[in-house]
C-alpha cells in the first residue's frame, strides 16, 4: 500500500509551506479515511488551493451563506415589512368591517397589505415639516406674539377654544372701521387637528388679506360625528355675530376658509344654514342672517362627494383605518354628508341663495384628487351658483395649506394670489361677482353640453373696470388647447390674462376678424411656473 508523499518545495504564489503532491494513490489509506482520492500532478499547490478544491475553505461558507441569505432578505423586504406594517396600521386604526374572521382574510389579502403600506409609507414625506413644526411651536408659546392675536377664546356649546388674529391694516380700536372677518377651518381626515398647528398661517393670512383671522377649533372623531363639527362650525359664525363689536370686525363680511376636511365642513356648514336644518339647534332667523353674512366659500384641496371620495379610499385600500365612514356613523349615512347631493336636492330659491364658491387644487394630490373640485364646480355651473376653478401643477394635499405659513415656502405665492384673488371679488369688490343670468350666458348653463369654464383673477393682473370675472383655467399645458372655447363666442371682445406674482410683460392676439384676444403675461420665476387664464366679458 502506498503512502502520501510530501515535499517542500518553491510555489508559485510565493509560500514556502506549499505542499507538492507527488502521488496519491487510489488505494483507501490505512486509517480507512481518505478514498477515492483524485490524482494530483506533480505542480506545487498551497494549503489554501488544496482546502479550496477539497471545500474547506472558509470564503466557501461565507458564499453558501450569502446564497440563502439572499432569498431571506428578499423575502423579508417583500413579504414581511410590508405585512408587518399593513397589520400593525390595522390594529391601531381598526380591521375591516367584515364578520368573524372573514376581517383577518380581508386584513391579509396581498393588494390590501402592499397598497395600505403604500400610504403608511407616504406619510414619511411629512418629516420634511421638521423645520416649520418648530417654527409654529416655538411661535405659539411665545408670549410676546400675544400682541398680534387673541388667545383660547372659549365659544359654543362644547366651550371648545378659538384664536382671533388681528389684520396690520385693520383696527383693533372701538369706532373705527371694521375689517372683514375670515373664518379658516382647518382639515385633517375629521379625526385630527388643532388651532395651533395653523398660527402662523392664520397670521400671514390675516396679514396678505388685511381681515381679521379666527381659527376654531372643532370636535373631531371619536369625540364627536360629523354633524357635531358642522354644529361647532356654526356656533363659531353665531359667536361672531354676538361679538364684532368687542373686536371690531364685520360680522356682515364673512369668507370661510377650508383646507381638505375643513373645506367640506365648511361647504356642509352652509348649505345646512341656508336649508335651516334643525339639527344646528341655532334659531332659524339666526340661521339666515348668518347665511346672509357668509359672502364667500374658498376650499383648498376638499372632498366635497363622500361616495367618490370613498371609492378613492378604497382604490388605496384605507377606507377601514380611516376615520371617514366612523365619522359618518357608517357608510349609509354618505348623502346626507355630501354637498354635491344636498345641492342636488335644493330648490331654486335656495340656489339662488349660496354664496360664491372657489375651488383651489393640486394635481399632486394623491390624498384626494383634483377630481373632487373639478367635478363639484361642474355642478355647480350647473346650477348656476357663482364658482371659480383653480387647478394649480406640482402642489399636493399638504403643500396647498403649509406653504402658505412662511413666505419662503415654495407655493406661498402661487397659492396665495389665487386666495387674494378670489377674496378681492367677495370682500373688496362684491360687485366682481356674477350674476346667475350672466353664468347662464357664459358658463353654457343654458346648454348641457357647453364647455364648462371658470372665473378667477391673479394677485395684480386686471384692469378694475368693474367687469365681472367669468372664467378661468389654470394652464399646464399649451395655452392654444384653452382658447378654443373662445371661438364659440361669436363678436365678442375678451382680454385673457395669464398672471402668476413676479415680472410682466403684454402682446396682443389676433386670432381672427371677428375675435380679438389680448394677453398679458405676469410670468414666476420660480420653477415650475404657475399659469392662470383669466376672462372678462366685455
């Protein structure tokens, strides 16, 4: 029987322990140890090669590991974050609303975990309001701000608390002339929120519009219903009829303000007060004068169809963590909570009875899409009630409302002009407000199938010729696809105004013999830009 030979001999890689394999015998050794041995040549091999070759080397574990490891990493990523955080958002915000078990099969089907994960996820993006979060608190608390607003002032039937901030321009002092009174409700999901979040916007508000600024605050879901917020809504507004005097504001020159939620309290807030719901429990002469007041409606980004905006909660798969359907004491209770349904069973008198409404959107809106404007100002021209339209590019759901806190935000002006705007045609010029018999003409209330159109104004662009506005679109793309609708306006002059807040300059547009369109252009010089298209008939 032969045995291993070793030598030490000179190798290539430059060892002197390598180990020359002279023969190796087939033959099993003696111990009974090693068998069936391939045969090595006589070429020097190092340890390291041999152990390589005979599988010993150690880097060959850390490959088989970094082969299993793979797929368990991969299956971790894809299978067990997403279901951990689907499952835990289920278990803080509430399981579906099936019976038995049927609610952990519906909680676990994979388009609900992938898709709520989706937008737990997306909330991430609000850690980008670190900075302005610190800018409100630190604001908040400090006393020395006390001089420009006042503080926890206690109103309603549920003593919730308000802050009243003060205009620059206005005065503050008994006998003056009383600024215009803004009422912003502030939005989140009628399960969330509170008036400090939004004193800085408030102050700049009551600054850029020149009004005094009240900020209530509002029951909010498990506390309350919906019909419990639109109650403390309406005792804010009686509350300031009872009280103009003490802080001079004009309790006859009313606009709401609302943001997402708060934009569809306040549509809600006044159609109930014109239909003089006894559930307000406020005397119905209250009511109308109230209702009276009210000169104008602007709804930042708001959900003004509960059954639309439900499918689109659906299609995100959190109609159950929401505090929606819960608000609305369930899914049944959607029509009587939707504006576009209660306008739908209004009379004519009590049409004829709502006050302008502005619609403000983002296309980035993802939370509730610009859909939900669009489409409640398309009934609206159906109705003839006065409204305007703006569609603003690149902003979301929660842009809309915190760029309008700090000037240096990027949409503040943007956003902002269309708010100044549209508060100019209710507040400083009411007569800017068009007639039902001049919607019909313009807005093709007479023909079902006219091109619906929408009236707005920019921050410094018309000229004040007391023209009412008509209508108005927002331009993201080709101006050329908006003035079609021009042409169906035979021997008529218009002058189009293209607007945003920095440098302008005009030209003039001929765009046939019987129509000629004059164009002046206020371009941003912020990237991207922000396109209005105004109209004026004349």
């Amino acid at each position: 029987m032969r045995s291993w030979g070793h030598e030490v001999t000179e190798h290539p890689h430059g060892t002197r322990n390598a180990i020359a394999v002279s023969s190796v015998s087939t033959t099993p050794l003696a111990s009974g140890r090693f068998s069936g041995l391939p045969f090595w040549s006589s070429r020097g091999l190092c340890g390291g090669c041999v152990r390589t070759v005979l599988g010993t080397e150690p880097q060959c574990k850390a490959s088989l590991k970094h082969r299993i490891s793979m797929p368990v990493v991969a299956g971790v990523l894809l299978v067990g974050v997403p279901y951990s955080i689907s499952l835990a958002a289920q278990w803080l915000y509430g399981w579906p609303n099936k019976p038995g078990c049927r609610k952990y099969i519906e909680a676990l089907r994979p388009r609900r975990i992938y898709c709520l994960t989706r937008a737990v996820l997306e909330t991430l993006k609000y850690l980008q309001y670190g900075k302005l979060y610190f800018q409100w608190k630190l604001w908040y608390q400090n006393d020395e701000n006390r001089k420009h607003y006042e503080k926890g002032i206690t109103f309603g039937r549920r003593s919730n608390k308000m802050d009243l901030y003060y205009s620059p321009q206005g005065a503050r002092v008994a006998g003056d002339k009383p600024v215009p009174l803004v009422v912003f409700i502030y939005g989140g999901a009628w399960g969330s929120g509170d008036r400090s979040i939004y004193c800085l916007l408030a102050r700049r508000m009551a600054e850029e519009l020149g009004a005094t600024v009240a900020c209530p605050d509002y029951v909010t879901y498990p506390k309350g219903n919906v019909l419990c917020m639109v109650q403390d809504i309406t005792d804010c507004l009686v509350w300031a009829r009872e009280n103009d005097k003490k802080y001079n504001f004009d309790k006859d020159n009313i606009v709401l303000v609302g943001h997402s939620a708060g934009a569809h309290l306040s549509a809600l807030a006044i159609l109930f007060l014109i239909d003089c719901r006894d559930e307000l429990f406020v005397e119905a002469g209250m009511q109308r004068n109230i209702a009276k007041a009210i000169k104008g409606l602007i709804g930042l980004s708001g959900v003004y169809n509960i059954v639309d905006h439900y499918e689109h909660e659906q299609m995100r798969a959190v109609e159950y963590v929401s505090t929606m359907h819960k608000a609305m004491n369930g899914v049944h209770n959607f029509p009587y909570y939707s504006p576009e349904h209660i306008l739908n069973t209004f009379s004519q008198d009590k049409l004829e009875r709502i006050p302008p409404i502005s619609l403000i959107h983002g296309t980035n809106d993802i939370i509730v899409p610009a859909e939900s404007s669009i489409k409640f100002s398309q009934l609206l021209t159906s109705l003839c009630v006065k409204t305007a339209l703006y569609i603003l590019p690149n902003i979301d759901h929660t842009e809309i409302v915190t760029d309008l806190m700090v000037p240096d935000r990027h949409f503040y002006h943007a956003v902002y002009s269309c708010i100044k705007q549209e508060y100019n045609k209710l507040i400083v010029f009411p007569e800017a407000a068009s007639t039902c018999r001049d919607s019909q003409e313009i807005a093709g209330c007479t023909s079902p199938t006219h091109r619906t159109t929408y009236a707005a104004a920019s921050e410094n662009s018309g000229p004040s010729t007391g023209m009412p506005w008509y209508s108005s679109v927002i331009l993201s793309t080709p101006m050329e696809r908006e003035l079609c609708w021009a042409s169906e306006q035979p021997g008529r002059s218009l002058n189009f105004y293209l607007a945003a807040h920095r440098d302008s300059r005009s030209r003039d547009i001929h765009t046939g013999e019987e129509h000629r369109f004059t164009l002046s252009v206020a371009f941003s010089t912020r990237s991207p830009p922000i396109w209005l298209l105004l109209l004026q008939l004349r």
